[in-house]
C-alpha cells in the first residue's frame, strides 16, 4: 500500500521563500499555487520559478494548482510545469467531467512530447461550487487519473450565496456528496477544504474529526501550524491500531476453523468487520505507525 495523503500544504509559487520553508515541512504533499495566491501580474514569471523547484527539489509529493479551465493562463500553465514531473495537477473549479477530460487530454499530449511515462500524472479536481458538487461522480469517473477528489468550501459558499461558519452545517451536504461520489467511483475518500482559523488548534482538530468520521481521507492545509493536527487525526490511533491487529487475528482463527463470525471483546466480528482491521493496519504499516502489531495483517 503506498503511503496514504493526509496533509496537503499550499505555497504560494511566486514565493520562494515560503515554497522551500514548505517543502522542507512534513506535510505529505506540498501544493505549488498558481491560482490563488499569486497576482495576475505575477503569473507567468511563477510557472518559471515552479518548474525551477520541480528541478531541484528531489521530494515526492510535489502537486502544482494550474489556474482553471475557463481562465486564459491554463494552457500556459500546462505546458510549463508538465515537463518537470510534479506529482500531479490540482484543477480548480472543476465542474463537469468534459472539462477535466480536456485537462487530461492536453497533459497526455504534452507527456508524450516530453517523453515521460503516459498517465503517471494525478489530476485532483478541486470541487468548489453547486455544479461541480452535483456533478462530483462524474469529475471523479472522468479519467484514470483522478485517484480523489478536493473540496474548496469558501468558493463554495460564496457560490452558493451564504456565509461559512464554524459549525459546518452549510457544507455538510456537499461534503457528505463527495464521500458518496468518490466511493461510488472507487477512488481514494476526498481531501476537505482549508480550514481558515489559523490560531484556532482546536478548532481543527475538531473539523479534522468530524470529517474524517465522514469519510475524507485528508486536508488541505494553509500554514505550517496545521500540519501536527491534520496529520495525527487523519492517522490510526495506537487504539485503533492494537483492535485491528486483535481482530485481524481473532478472525484468521476463527476462518482456520471454518467460522466466519466470531465475538471479541463483547462485539460481533465478521468479513465487513476484518475487512476494516485489514485496512487500518495497511494504513498503519505505510506510515510506518504499525510495528509488529501490523504483522498480524498479512495473516488474515
């Protein structure tokens, strides 16, 4: 199982100085901003600096935000930083699936013409208005490589005409949509929105479990203070950890004689149960959080 991606960090491209801080971070992803965070003025002299990073920098999990599909710097954005290998594209304001297949076309072109391994690039839509959430299952079965979707939550609610709050009831709709959409297509559970109160951990810490128990499988992140949080929420706990590995155990017994349920420690195990165990300690040994508890998987 590869490494799961729990925390995705935004760095400005036009700065060098916050994007090498970034990278030197443990953020399990670092995304280079196009969008956003750089000024029109300064949008072409960014794509320079960002295909500069991509040559220097030997990391994994560098992804680049181009800007959208209906803006004029797209095609441009493509063509400069394709060739530098980055893990991957964020497409912002991704709404239907032909406008993420016109992006996967042009990116397939352009890794021919450089020579690199066709489709090795990840596409992350960004979903961030009404359309783009009632389109989400389309977006997410719309090309190969798409592996999760992401959700913008304050493009959102200014699409939708509101205010974002701290209680969430306004985004929980289209947050609930993206874990269904991204199950349905069989991809990775979607990454959430920022979450815009720097100062407040425990805020945070609080969004980060409420999404999680949802189904998100990370966070995009805006400041390296959010890092420790998003990470250890977004991660097995050693008691989730030690309960995987004594069902995974319990239910390989329980098969060697022929049972396909069994009861420990007062609950009912059976297949969805063991199937559960098994992915928690996968998770668990990619991020190297198992020790020997995570040998128990490879018995079941």
């Amino acid at each position: 199982m590869e490494k799961p991606l729990r925390s995705f960090l935004f760095a400005p491209a036009s700065d060098l100085r916050k994007v090498d801080k970034a990278l030197s971070l443990d953020a399990d992803a670092v995304i280079l901003d196009l969008e956003d965070a750089v000024a029109v003025s300064e949008k072409v002299r960014a794509r320079s600096l960002v295909l500069d990073v991509l040559g220097r920098m030997n990391r994994e999990g560098i992804y680049v935000r181009v800007n959208g599909v209906n803006t004029r710097w797209i095609v441009g954005d493509l063509m400069a930083v394709v060739g530098g290998r980055p893990a991957g594209i964020m497409l912002p304001k991704a709404e239907d699936a032909e406008e993420v297949r016109r992006v996967d076309w042009l990116i397939g072109q352009l890794e021919r013409e450089y020579g690199l391994p066709a489709g090795e690039m990840e596409l992350i839509p960004l979903v961030e208005t009404a359309r783009g959430v009632m389109n989400a299952y389309e977006v997410a079965t719309s090309c190969p490589r798409v592996k999760r979707l992401a959700f913008g939550a304050v493009d959102y609610t200014l699409d939708i005409g509101i205010s974002l709050t701290g209680q969430g009831t306004e985004i929980f709709y289209a947050r609930s949509h993206l874990v269904v959409a991204s199950r349905a297509a069989g991809i990775e559970g979607p990454i959430d929105t920022v979450y815009p109160n720097i100062k407040d951990e425990e805020g945070l810490a609080e969004e980060c479990r409420l999404v999680r128990s949802l189904g998100f499988a990370g966070k995009l992140v805006i400041h390296p203070a959010q890092l420790g949080p998003v990470n250890e929420i977004f991660s097995p706990t050693p008691r989730e950890i030690d309960y995987a590995a004594k069902v995974a155990q319990a239910f390989a017994q329980a098969e060697a004689e022929g049972i396909a349920a069994v009861q420990l420690e007062g609950k009912f195990i059976d297949y969805p149960v063991a199937a559960w165990a098994r992915r928690t300690l996968a998770i668990a040994r990619a991020l190297g959080l198992a020790g020997e508890k995570g040998s128990e998987e490879q018995r079941v």
